[in-house]
C-alpha cells in the first residue's frame, strides 16, 4: 500500500509581503515533500493565508480597500512568490474561501454542544496592531505592547472562553505518551512547562470588529483568529463535508507534519491538540517548530524594518542557490543571521567550487578520454573502494536527517560526500594515468566520480530542483529517485557536455554585497 505524506506550512497573516522569514517555513516543507514523495510516498504539501482580524479590517480601509480586496492582493502575492521559489505546494487555503468558513461555522457550533465554549467577558490590554491581549505586568507602567511599542487599550466586550484548562491534564499525558509529538526535543520541554503553570480558559469570539467568521447561532460575534486560522489543516481536507476522502487519506492515515516558526509554537503545540480532543479527532500530527531567520541578529518583520525578500538574491544566483542557502543554514535550533557576506562565501564554497567545479571536470575528463562513455568498471582500489561505503554511509545518514528535520543537516552529508569524491580526483590523478595509458583504472575513476555525482545529485533532488534535472541529462541517466538509489548500480554513462556553469562564480563579493544591500533598501520601499 502506497504511504501517504501531509505537510503544512503555517497560513500567513495577511498583513503585508512575504519576505524570507515566511520562506524557511515553506522551503522546508517543499524540500520535505519532495522527500517524500522521491521514496514513493503520495504527499500533498499545503500552505496558505490567514485573513481575517482587526488589523487586516484596519489596512485595508487605509488603503480604500474592502478587506476582501486587500487580502486578495496579498494572497495572489504570496502564490506568485511561492511559484518564484519553485515552492510546488498542491493546495493554497484561504481562510475567506467559503468551504472553510462553513467548517469553523461547524466547528464552533460543536464546540459550544459539547460544553466545551461558554459566553463570558474579555477585560483586557490589547494591542489593536499585534491583535493581542497583554497582561499588566507585560505592558507596564506606561501602558505599550511588548511586542511593537504602541499604547495598549483597555478592552472590555462579550467573549466566548474555550474551556482550555479542563483538557491541561490530558494534553500533558498526550505529550508524555507520545515523545515524538513535538520536535524538537528543546522545544518539547518549552511547552511542557508552559502547560505546568496552568491554562487559562481561552477567549475566541470577538464583537468589537466584523472581519471574521460570524457564529452561527451568535452572528454578534464574529471567532476570533485561533479556532478560525489552526481548523485550516482540517477544512481544506473537508473533514465536515460529505466527501471525506481526503480527510481519510491525508489525515487518517498519513503521516501529517505541521510546521511553525517559535512564535507559534505555543498555540500549535497547546490550543491546536486540545481542538481535536474537544472534537475526538485524532491528534495524529507531529509538530516541527524552527527558529528564526534574523536579518544582522533582528527578528525579521516589517514593523521592526529590517526584511530580506529573496528576489533580492534569486536575481543574482538563481532560485537553487536561494534555496540552498536557507535550507543549508536552516534555523533548526538557534536562529539564523542572515547575511550577504555568508550568502556568497557558501555559494561560492559549496556550490560554485565543491560540486558545481566536481561536475564540470568530471564530465570534461569523461568526454576527453572516453568520448563521453563510461562504462562500469570495477578494480581492486583502497581510494574507490572508501569512496563507495562513503556513498553508503551517506545515503544513511542522509534518511536519518530528513526524517529528523534536520535538511541542514542532510545537505552537510551531501557536502561531505563531494569532498570526498573531489578527493579521489587528488589521489587518482587521472591525467597521470592517461598519460600512462592505464585505461582500465583510468575508466574505473571515472566511473567512480560519476556514480558518486549521481549518487549526490539524487540527494539534492529536494533542494535543488532547477539543477538536478540537468545534472542528470548531462550524465545520459534518467532521473533518479530516492527510493531506489543504489550506488554503482549504473552501466553506462553517457555524457553530454554542459553548455553553461551550473553555478557561476561571484568574483566581485565586495560590490555584490553593496549591490544586494542597495537593492535590499529598494524592496523595503515597495509597497504590500
Ligand atoms: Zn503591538
């Protein structure tokens, strides 16, 4: 039976354009799928946009726009970005499409029979902004969020609670059952120990504003943003609608991945879970929350005006190189600091010198002394025969890393991989044995360099989308897959010449960081 693979990105609140902090969420769970799917499985890959809330209702009236106008904009924005990154997601949710609306309709009705949604009243500090209620130790003596600096207002309205603190007990068995449930580990015991102290009955309807989702039998209130954005992984499955086939597939029995940047984590790891209980549906997902990308060490978003969009750097060297970069520096336990000076030393590095140089050369010495066929050869030798359990071991761990999250990881394996096959070069000296006419060992080295290109190739096929696919037509092999990748398993290569560099060297870094930093400039001018 074929295995089946959901991956979620967060949906982004529609506030403003997406800029690189949005696109580690939804690099990674492209690579993942494109994992996935290479070992066979049928996945579906999806991510969209929050719209609903106070502040979109506030933009776009500053901007003459009906709410629906606006986040129409943002979310045809966001999919074009995510086709500009080769970012291959299968469904875009929108929290307007009337399929969700109707299902969090349901949701909230259900909630409210089962008891577990009571009317109360909200008295609070909130930040119109950052749509947040604050504590008065939060906001201080002088009354400003934390979070964006603007005066807090007192609020006091209706609301209704989600009884969150009846469920605290069960959702800490839940965690301590399943040690796998949140990943990783640091960000497991985070949580833990946020439960410990206590849930507070949560606050989800709102009647001070009408951008929302309005209840059913309380069109007063409109829900306010958690029970409306998280059921997102479950409508656009129609788990309330007659068809249920995808609901069965993809969340029954699949294997579900979420995944969220730290500032999320929370209402991921606590609100998201104690829905499902509230509503008996299987938790049966596991949550991966990374960290930041930072823009020289601050948090980016536009408020604190210090944003990279990756345009900035596809210009310049390409989607694969963008990708690469993010995924290879991937923010898996501490944040990452962003910076042009790193961006080109690790292209230049890793793609332009190690392995877009071990292709180039490895395919000139293929056509020179073999003219372009290399058949498979194999001969007692120490340096091919360490190059080939190399191949193995790599292969293996490299199933581990994916299957830990750890794309940063796994793409160092790949590196590791090429030095060593660059180093074969060094020990084999090719040239030298041309000139002594060893051809039978000569081939053999050149098999070698090949397969383990192809080997690496296949391992980048999640990363590397645009390059691979011409790696492999260079070689005269048919695109691989994961799944079936067997090292020294190919009989014949036969070689086509590349017409350009996969990756062209930046010889300038000096005025290429001035550029990107002046263009970075531009991009914050552009509007939403
Ligand atoms: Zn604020």
């Amino acid at each position: 039976m074929k295995k089946n693979f959901y991956i979620t990105t967060p949906i982004y609140y529609a506030s403003g354009r997406l800029h690189i902090g949005s696109s580690s969420s939804t690099l990674i769970s492209d690579a993942l799928k494109r994992y996935k799917k290479s070992l066979g499985y049928d996945t579906r890959f999806m991510t969209g946009l929050d719209e609903h809330g106070q502040k979109v209702e506030k933009k776009a009236a500053s901007k003459n726009l009906t709410p629906k106008e606006f986040t129409d904009k943002l979310a045809k924005n966001a999919k074009d970005l995510w086709a500009y990154i080769d970012c291959d997601y299968d469904y875009f949710v929108r929290t307007t499409d009337e399929n969700h609306i109707k299902q969090v309709q349901d949701v909230f009705e259900l909630m409210l029979k089962n008891d577990d949604i009571y009317l109360g009243s909200y008295d609070g500090l909130y930040c119109v902004e950052c749509e947040t209620f604050f504590s008065q130790s939060e906001v201080g003596e002088e009354k400003l969020c934390p979070e964006c600096g603007r005066p807090v207002q007192n609020v006091k309205e209706p609301s209704y609670f989600f009884r969150l603190s009846k469920y605290q007990d069960k959702l800490l068995d839940y965690i301590n059952a399943h040690p796998n449930f949140i990943q990783p580990e640091g960000k497991k015991n985070e949580v833990v120990a946020f439960v410990k102290q206590g849930l507070q009955d949560l606050s989800v309807s709102r009647s001070t504003f009408k951008w929302g989702i309005p209840i059913k039998s309380d069109p007063k209130h409109v829900v306010y943003v958690w029970v409306d954005a998280l059921f997102n992984y479950l409508t656009a499955l129609n788990f309330l609608n007659d068809d249920k086939s995808l609901y069965e597939k993809y969340w029954l029995n699949s294997e579900v991945v979420h995944v969220v940047a730290k500032d999320i984590l929370r209402f991921h790891a606590i609100f998201w879970p104690i829905f499902l209980m509230s509503l008996n549906i299987p938790i049966n997902f596991t949550l991966f929350a990374h960290n930041w990308v930072l823009m020289y060490g601050e948090k980016m978003s536009k408020s604190k005006g210090n944003v990279i969009f990756p345009k900035t750097f596809v210009e310049r060297y390409g989607v694969d190189a963008f990708r690469y970069y993010v995924l290879r520096e991937f923010p898996v336990l501490s944040d990452l600091i962003c910076t042009p000076e790193d961006f080109i030393s690790r292209y230049n590095t890793d793609l332009v010198n190690d392995f877009g140089n071990l292709v180039s050369r490895s395919l000139s010495m293929a056509e020179k002394y073999f003219s372009s066929s290399v058949k498979r050869k194999e001969i007692d030798s120490e340096y091919i025969s360490d190059l080939k359990n190399e191949m193995n071991n790599t292969i293996q761990v490299f199933h581990e890393d994916m299957n830990s999250f750890r794309v940063d990881k796994a793409l160092q394996d790949i590196n590791k991989l090429v030095s060593r096959t660059n180093k074969l070069i060094d020990e084999t000296m090719p040239w030298a044995l041309y000139k002594e006419n060893k051809m039978e060992e000569l081939e053999a080295v050149i098999y070698s360099l090949l397969e383990a290109i192809r080997v690496e190739t296949t391992l980048y096929i999640p990363f590397l989308v645009n390059t691979t696919p011409i790696i492999f037509s260079s070689l005269g092999v048919t695109t691989g897959t994961i799944k079936d990748l067997v090292p020294y398993e190919t009989k014949e290569f036969n070689i086509t010449k590349l017409s350009s560099p996969l990756f062209p060297r930046e010889n300038d870094p000096k005025k290429a960081i001035d550029e990107i930093i002046e263009s970075m400039a531009y991009e914050l001018t552009q509007e939403a």
